[in-house]
C-alpha cells in the first residue's frame, strides 16, 4: 500500500466519507449566509434602523386606532371650538382640534390608516402588475418585449395627476379606488426596472442550466429567475410606498381622494388651509404635514438601507 | 545541508554587492477581516540577480500576487498590511521609505503589467496619452518628446500602425493588443525590475505565445529583471531561469529551472508536475489530482500546511512545522523529508497511475450534425434594421459516436461554445440538420423537445454563474429529476444524496447554498445536476478552465469515471490542447465558424495536418527544460479576424505560413484524406497538389516567424 492510499485510508476512516470531501471538510469552515449578510449591513446603517423602528410604530398605531386614539375622530364637540374656533392644542387635546371641535390626535391616528393602506395597496398593485410584465418582456426579448415597453412608454406619457384627477372624478374615490388608480401610474417604473434585471438574468448560466433541464418557461422566470430580482424590487418597493402616500395626500389635498368626514392627512391638510389664514390654527395643518414628512423619510431612509444592504458589492469591514 | 529558517535574531546584513537587485527577507503581508487573520504572505525570502527571470508558481490563493503588490507597497491598507520583512532594491530598503519615495521607485524602478490589462488601464484616456503621461512624469521629457517616445515603444511592443493606435481607448483593442500596450506603459521608464502577473493568462494560446515571445526579447534587449507569475508550468519552463514555488504563502521549494523540472523535491512540487495533463503523452485513463484543495488561509492546518494533502506526511508533519533546508545542489526545500538527520534519501511514489485507456466506444453515431450554421444578426435603430451578421458557426458536419468523446478545441470567439449550444437547441439554428439518436432535433416541439432534453445536458465554465444562488445544492440536483419525474418524495432525495456522493460531495451538504463552496466542488454540483437524470449526452463547455491544475485533474478524473459507468458521449469543449489531448477519443478544432481539421486522437497529436493545427500545437507552452529554445515555434502573427466579415476563401489565409495561389480565392471543402483524418486546406487537395508542393518548399507566404525563440 502506499503512502498515497494510506493517507485516504486515514481520511476516511476519520469521517466515513470519500477523501476528498474528508479533507475539504477538514479546511473549510461556513461562511455567513447571504440574509444574515444582508440583516448585518442594515443593522449599520443608523437612520434606517430608526426609521424602521418609527415605521412599525406608526404600522401598530394604525393597525389599534380605534383603541388608541383617545376620542372619536369625528366626533363633533362644539364647545370645544366655539363659534367654529379650532381649539389649541392643550392637555386634553395634545394637537389641538379642528373648527367643529374634532380631536385631531385621534383624526391624525385614524389618518395614517389610510395613508398606509394606500401606500402598500398602490405599492402592491404596481409591484406585481410591474414585476409581472417586467419580467415576461425582459426575459422574452423580441416582440413580446417590445409591445410590453411600447404600452408603458405610453402609459408614461400622461401626466399623472390628471390621469388620477379624471379617473377619481369618475368613480367614487376611497382607499381602494384610489390605490389602483395610483398603482396603474406607477407600474410602469417598475416594469423597467424589472425588465432591466431580466435582460441580464436570462443570460445567467443557471437559466441556460434550466431551459436545458427542461423547465418550463414560466417556471424558469418566476421560480429560478424572479428570486434573483428580489433585492431591487424590495428596495424599488420600500421607495415606491412613500410616493404613493404623497400622491393620496395631494388627490386628497386637491379634493379628489378620500371625502370628509373619513380622515386622511391629506384631506385635513386642505381642511387646515383656511382655519390658517383666519384664525392662525397652525396646529391643524402642522401635524398632518409633520407625518406625511416623518412617514415619507422614514420609508425613504428604510429603502436606502435595504438598497446598501442587499448590494452584494457593499462590504463589512 | 544547514537549514536556513528565520533568522530574526540576527543583525540586519547589508545589502550584498555585485549583480543583486533585489533581495526580500522574511516579508509578510497580512489581511485583516472581521477577528480574523489571512496569513496571504507569511515569511518569504529570496533574492534575484539583475537581467534575471524569476518564476512564481503556484494555485491561486497560495500569495503570488500579493508577494507581487507587496514589492510595491500596493496592499489596499485597511484591511491588509505588510507586517514584517525587509525588501532591499538596488540599495535601498523599501519598506523604510516615504510614501513619496515609493512613488518615485513605482512605475520609474519598478513596474508591474497584470492579468487584465483592462482594469489598470484607465478606459476613458487613449493609450498614447497614458503612456505620455508616464514618460513627462517620469523621465522628465516634452510633451512632443513624449509622444514620438510613446509612438516608438507601441512599433517595439509590436502594435501595427502606432501612430493610428496612439490614439484608441483601451476597449477598442483586443485583449493581446491591449497587454502589448500595457507591457509599451511599463516599458516606459525603463524599470530595472517588472513584475508580470499572469500576462498571458487571459490570452489565446497563439496570443500568449507572441507575447511571451515579446516579453524574452524585451527582456534579453533591456536587460531588465523579472519576476513572472503563473499557475502555468509550461510558461515558467519557458521563460524563466528560478523559480519559487509558493504554497499557502510561503515558498516550499526554491530552484533554477532545470533543477525544479528534473529533480523536484518537495512532494507539493512533485503532485503540481504530476498532476498536469502533458500535451506530448499519450492519451491515460486517469490523472493523478493533488487530493483534497487549497487551505483557507486564514485558518492554516498546523505543522506543515501542505500536511492534509500531503501523501507522504507523518506525525512529525502534523505538529512541527518545517524550515526551509539548503540541498547541496542549492535548492531550498521546505519540508521534513530533508532533514539532514534522517538516514535514507525521499523516494518518489510513481504517481502516475499507468492505466490504459478502457474504451467502449460503439461506432453507431448518437449524435450526426450536418450543415449546422449560425448567424447572430446585428441590429441597429429602434426599427431593430439588421445591418450585418456574425458569423459563428458556419457549415459545420461531424458526429460523436455512443461512449465517445469529442473534444472541440480553437481560440476565444471560434464558435465552440455556440456549436454547443446548437446542438442541445438551446440556440435555435439558422440552418443544418442534427440528429440525435436518429430523431431529428429541430422537428421537435415544446413539450416534445421538453422530454427529449432529459437525454440531452451541459456543464458550464464558470461554476460561479451556472449554480442557481438562491436554491439549496439539493433543489439543484433534485429539479432535472422532478422535472422529468423520475422519482418522487422521499426517493428524490434518495438519489440527490446518491449522485452527490458519486460525484464525490458529502451527502450533508444538500441543504447548503452554492455561495458556500469552492469552485472545484461548484464544478462537482454543476456535474450532478448533468447527471441527475441519467442523460446519454454531455456537452462539457470548458468545464475544468476555470479551476487550478490540481482540481482539474480531480474534475477530469471524474467526468471520465462518470463516462465509462454511465456509458455517456460527451462533447468536450476546451481551448487547451493538452487537456483535450488526456480526455478525448477524437479532436476537431475549429477556425472562425469552421471545423479546419478533425481526426482520431493519436492521429491528431501524431500527425497534424492543418496550418493552424500545426501553429497552435507549437505555441502550447512545454515542460522540457532541457529542448528549450532549440524548439521551432510557428508563432501566427496577428489577430483572429473578426467573425462579422471573414476573410474569403480560406479563412486563415491572412494569418496562414503556408498560404499559396488558390487560398484566399477557393474555399477548401473538410475533406477525408484517409483512415478518418478530415483536414480543410488546399494542401492537401490533389487539385492543388502541383502548386502546394511549391508552397511547401517555399518560404512562408506571410511575414509568420518560425523562428527559434529563448536563445540570448
Ligand atoms: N448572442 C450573441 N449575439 C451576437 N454574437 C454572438 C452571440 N453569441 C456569440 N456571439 C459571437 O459568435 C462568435 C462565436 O462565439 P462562441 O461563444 O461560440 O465562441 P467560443 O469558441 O466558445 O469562444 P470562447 O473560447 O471565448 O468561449 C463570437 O464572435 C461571439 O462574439
Ligand atoms: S513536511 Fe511532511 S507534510 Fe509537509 S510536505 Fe514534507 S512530507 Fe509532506
Ligand atoms: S488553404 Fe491555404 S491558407 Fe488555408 S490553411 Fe491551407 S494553405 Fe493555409
Ligand atoms: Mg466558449
């Protein structure tokens, strides 16, 4: 026997399996999985961690807003606003009230259950309408790419607020109707960008690995390809969910999204315009503004963070 | 014999007088990542004469490029740092000087040429301008000066029409351009020392070997010192008078040329020359791999670190590691087989396990190609107007028979891996037929072609982008078993765990992700996916191109198991000749888009008929220290022409020694010109016989040099 096999006799004797494996056991340790990876590199970017802290705040509050918001958001208290004076923001009422003497602490919490339904229900619809779309013409390639980018291009040519303004004007605006309508503006960017993805996807080798196997098509994009595009769609999503909630408080800020007496910061934004100039209500359109901005960056802040941390190419040092 | 280990308690020696340039003692350059340390240079000591050609040899990870930067003093700090050693340089000792002193010695001194030349050349300055900016910096001339220096040294590095390239941007060459021009930068100040770190690695073996050409004589002319790193033995036998031979950041063994090819000594030396599938031996059944692979640098087996791999390895070697002992023909060695105190000489294991080739080839054709052309239309404007064709694959016929292998070998961008791709229909064809096992390929439709493709597979080169990341090993080998159903439940995961251990993986890794191994065990998954659902045919593209030699030869080893167990025909895709030579039954090359010439094995090797065949079998790079520079080279000048208009007639007659009158007019058909040896050249054609016989006689009709390169 030599020495040769006398050392794989070794190895295998120490572990039960072939040699080779024996030894590259023996030399190779783990490396980190890539989410653990990724949670790590998030874990180091500050503001986004605070600001995710702040958004699940915010998700809690509007998920118990009927139990945490201290009054009825619209309940009428005329004493408090007499002669259709908005009421200061005092001990009993932290944001003041609004001119019929509505609380706007408890309209400000049931508020945010609009703004977010809209922003993830907008968000939603471009996100799968997009993905869906992105994907089939990105990976297919001539003609079906063509009509695909060709219908977008068009899409991308109206102006949006008008596009929304006359379809709201149409239908009877709530949070769903007015999700659609924000999602059918907005899948278009994120049938580019997951087209783009695909372009350069399809020519992997594991897809050519696939179609060789035998997999179908529609399993080869949404089952090998589609999770390989999840990092920008995620972060294309974290994004995507404050310019929703922007869009709802401008329809709503123009009178075209959702109707008092329901709550929605966009729509008490208008409501406080002209208790601001008759009666310096600050407070009425100060809190509404105050968390669309804090919303918006915080979703902003969180989508940076995902973006750092689900590139590859950022380090851990 | 004296060991000549570390020497840390002795007084710093003076630079030693006469012919040294550099001497290196004791360097080390560390990374440090996240609590860990990556040992990348751990204590290497040599010294190199001026006018000297220094050979690093090694797999990758073993700290040859490192050793290089560290010269340098180009380690990216953080993470990495030169942690110990002296580098004494013409006089002067490197590591105690100021950064602006360094600057000084970098690119004036000292330059350095890499891999890619691409990546360090900047790609939105023309190549004249970089190369300008050099000489005004560094030697101090005009602008005007400069230019007619720059102009001068692209005619030396051999770039045709100078004055017109002065003026392109880095990706506007083609990737041997671009290492002349790279070589033309370092060239610029004159160095006293270069450091060329895989030069020719990326480069077409009819490429590298003019620039190999080139660097010798560039070398002999400014009698400049070089340090010329490679994994690839045959280039260091070729141009270097040392080597060192580096393993997991230390040299193991230290000697001049000759001596490391006919006397190795360290086993570690002993399994890379073994290992090495020889382009002048005939074809054998298995290769002798080096077991196991690389350490992980950062965590180092104890003792000698080549101990796990090591089939000579005792006790001693698990525990104690060796120093470096000086033979009396004066090579060092690093191992404890030559400890003076032991009583008998090493001996040698006969590695090479003399098995002859077992064939069970059954000359009933699987797998007929006729006619196979491919065009790859151009398309400009939105309106997608073609406006030309590449032209990869033009009229192609051959067959593999059932249990054989056809190895298909030509330069990048011949059309072999499109063939590949062709003839699975993962590319549809623009014309031709391919049958395959009598069934004709392209009258199969969707959910036919499905179910045929199970008998059909592929591995790829790269085993970085062919593993799907996001999906566990097993839910990659278990898809072509599920996808054609072939087994369900629980028996799927009884047979991913069977083919994981046949191709030589633990079963336990099933539920990892590919990220997690390395490229040889990557190739080994890529492997059993192919096999998984017991397929008759495997196109092999390139699969052991991207692995160090002592993987290759594990992975060769394996797919020729594979073949004889399962009874499979493979098309074997490579561009080096020696590996095609230890695998296949018969090669054909390929020339843009065309099968030049195509013959049994031994034929193929004995007896190679084609101009092209001829001039890419005598570029390969050979271990024979002793015929060096007495060989004849046929070094092809130029480049592969471009596949979008091909040169008329025959294809290789702009680059073709032997080119006479019917060449670039008539077409040559792939003709049999007996016993099975197809060969594309007029030569060769009774038509022509009259004039190919003056045209043999003849002085090659090109400017070609057959030349006998190394002799100075
Ligand atoms: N999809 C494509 N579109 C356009 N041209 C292509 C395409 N695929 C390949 N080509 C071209 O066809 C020619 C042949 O390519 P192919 O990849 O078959 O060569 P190869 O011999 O495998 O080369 P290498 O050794 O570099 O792998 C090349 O000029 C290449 O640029
Ligand atoms: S010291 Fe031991 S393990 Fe290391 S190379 Fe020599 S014999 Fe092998
Ligand atoms: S046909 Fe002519 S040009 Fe072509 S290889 Fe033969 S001799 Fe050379
Ligand atoms: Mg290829």
């Amino acid at each position: 026997m030599t020495d040769r096999d006398a050392a794989i006799e070794r190895a295998e004797l120490t572990t039960g399996v072939s040699p080779a494996v024996a030894i590259e056991e023996l030399v190779s340790e783990r490396p980190e999985s890539p989410w653990r990876l990724t949670w790590r590199r998030f874990l180091r970017h500050r503001l986004a961690v605070v600001s995710a802290v702040f958004l699940l705040a915010l998700f809690v509050t509007a998920l118990l807003a009927p139990w945490i918001a201290p009054y009825d958001p619209n309940a009428i208290d005329l004493q408090l606003a007499q002669f259709g004076r908005p009421a200061s923001p005092s001990l009993a009422h932290p944001m003041g009230s609004d001119q019929v003497g509505r609380d706007l602490l408890s309209r400000v919490i049931h508020g945010s259950r609009v703004s977010l339904a809209v922003g993830f229900l907008a968000t939603g619809f471009a996100i799968v309408v997009g993905t869906v779309l992105g994907a089939i013409a990105g990976y297919a390639g001539r003609w079906v790419d063509m009509a695909i980018m060709r219908v977008a291009d068009m899409m991308l040519a109206f102006p949006p607020l008008l596009f929304l303004m006359a379809v709201l004007v149409g239908v009877r605006p709530s949070a769903l109707t007015i999700s659609l309508a924000i999602g059918v503006i907005n899948w278009m960017y994120v049938a580019r960008l997951v087209r783009g993805e695909f372009l350069t996807l399809r020519t992997r080798e594991y897809a050519e690995a696939a179609r060789a196997i035998g997999v179908p098509t529609w399993a080869i994009i949404f089952r090998e390809l589609l999770p390989n595009a999840m990092g920008p769609i995620i972060v294309a999503a974290t994004l995507s969910i404050p310019a929703a909630i922007l869009t709802e408080s401008t329809l709503s800020f123009l009178g075209f999204g959702i109707q008092p007496p329901t709550a929605s910061w966009g729509n008490m934004l208008q409501n406080a315009f002209t208790y601001l100039r008759d009666y310096r209500a600050w407070w009425m359109g100060f809190y509404p503004g105050l968390m669309i901005a804090l919303t918006v960056l915080a979703f902003n802040f969180v989508g940076d963070g995902l973006r750092d941390a689900l590139d590859p190419r950022s380090r851990i040092d | 014999m004296e060991p000549t280990g570390p020497r840390r308690d002795q007084p710093l020696s003076a630079p030693a007088g006469g012919d040294e340039l550099l001497r290196v003692e004791e360097l080390r350059t560390y990374f440090f990542h996240r609590g860990t340390t990556v040992r990348a240079v751990d204590g290497i000591s040599y010294q190199l004469n001026r006018g000297e050609v220094l050979g690093v040899v090694g797999e990758s990870g073993s700290g040859k490029t490192v050793s290089g930067l560290s010269l340098l003093r180009l380690i990216d700090s953080p993470p990495g740092r030169i942690v110990g050693g002296r580098i004494w340089f013409d006089g002067q000792e490197l590591l105690s000087l100021t950064e602006a002193e360094m600057r000084e010695i970098r690119g004036n001194e000292i330059a350095m040429i890499f891999q890619e030349p691409l990546t360090s050349l900047n790609p939105v300055f023309t190549v004249g301008d970089q190369i300008v900016e050099a000489l005004v910096l560094h030697r101090g001339m005009t602008k005007a000066q400069a230019r007619e220096e720059a102009i001068s040294l692209l005619a030396r590095v051999g770039i045709p029409n100078p004055a017109e390239r002065f003026k392109a941007y880095p990706h506007q060459l083609s990737g041997g351009m671009r290492q002349r021009a790279m070589i033309a930068m370092a060239l610029s100040c004159r160095p006293k020392l270069l450091i060329a770190d895989e030069p020719t690695t990326a480069l077409d073996v009819s490429i590298q070997a003019q620039i190999l050409e080139l660097m010798k004589e560039l070398q002999r002319d400014f009698r400049m010192a070089m340090i010329f790193i490679t994994h690839d033995l045959g280039v260091i036998s070729e141009v270097c008078d040392r080597v060192n031979v580096m393993y997991a950041g230390r040299i193991v063994e230290q000697g001049t040329t000759p001596q490391l090819f006919t006397s190795p000594r360290h086993p570690y030396t002993w399994g890379l020359l073994d290992c090495l599938p020889k382009i002048d031996e005939p074809r054998r059944q298995r290769l002798t791999p080096i077991i196991g692979q690389p350490p992980n640098l950062a965590r180092l087996p104890s003792g000698c670190t080549f101990h796990p791999r090591c089939p000579y390895a005792w006790e001693k070697c698990r525990v104690e590691e060796p120093p470096l002992f000086r033979l009396p023909e004066g090579q060092t060695v690093r191992c404890w087989l030559y400890e003076p105190s032991r009583a008998e000489a090493p001996v040698r294991l006969i590695a090479r396990e003399e098995i002859e080739v077992r064939r069970v080839v059954d000359h009933r054709p699987l797998l007929e190609v006729q006619g196979l052309v491919k065009h790859f239309p151009i398309t400009r404007g939105i309106l997608q107007r073609k406006v030309a064709d590449v032209v990869a694959v033009d009229g192609i016929d051959f067959t593999v028979n059932r249990g054989e292998t056809l190895g298909l070998v030509g330069e990048s961008g011949c059309g072999k891996t499109t063939t590949g791709r062709l003839v699975l229909r993962l590319l549809e064809p623009t014309a031709g037929t391919i049958r395959f096992d009598g069934v004709d390929l392209r009258s199969l439709k969707g959910d036919q072609l499905r179910s045929f493709r199970r008998r059909m597979q592929i591995v790829f080169q790269d085993p970085f982008s062919s593993l799907n990341p996001r999906r566990t090993v097993g839910s990659i080998i278990a898809q072509p078993i599920e996808v054609h159903r072939l087994a369900q439940g629980r028996e799927v995961e009884e047979r991913v765990r069977h083919i994981l251990e046949r191709v030589g993986l633990n079963p336990v890794y099933a539920n990892r992700y590919p990220h997690e191994f390395s490229g040889g065990q990557r190739q080994r998954i890529g492997i059993a996916r192919a096999i998984a659902a017991n397929p008759d045919f495997i196109v092999l593209d390139e699969p052991v191109s991207a692995l160090d030699v002592s993987i290759q030869a594990q992975i060769i080893n394996l797919l020729q198991d594979l073949q004889l167990e399962l009874g499979l025909s493979y098309i074997f895709i490579a561009h080096d000749l020696s590996v095609v030579r230890a695998v296949s039954d018969r090669v054909a090359v390929m020339y843009l888009g065309k099968i030049v010439e195509l013959a049994d094995n031994a034929e193929f090797y004995g007896n190679p008929l084609h101009p092209y065949t001829k001039a890419l079998l005598s570029a390969v790079p050979r271990i024979d220290p002793a015929r060096r520079g007495a060989r004849q080279r046929i070094i092809l000048p130029g480049d592969v022409p471009s596949p979008i208009n091909p040169p008329s007639g025959c294809r290789f007659h702009t680059r073709c020694p032997y080119r006479f009158t019917p060449c670039d007019k008539i077409e040559p058909r792939l003709r049999d010109i007996g016993s099975g040896h197809f060969v594309a050249c007029h030569l060769y054609d009774p038509e022509f016989a009259e004039q190919a016989g003056l045209a043999g006689k003849a002085v090659p009709a090109t400017e070609a040099v057959v030349g006998s390169p190394g002799q100075g």
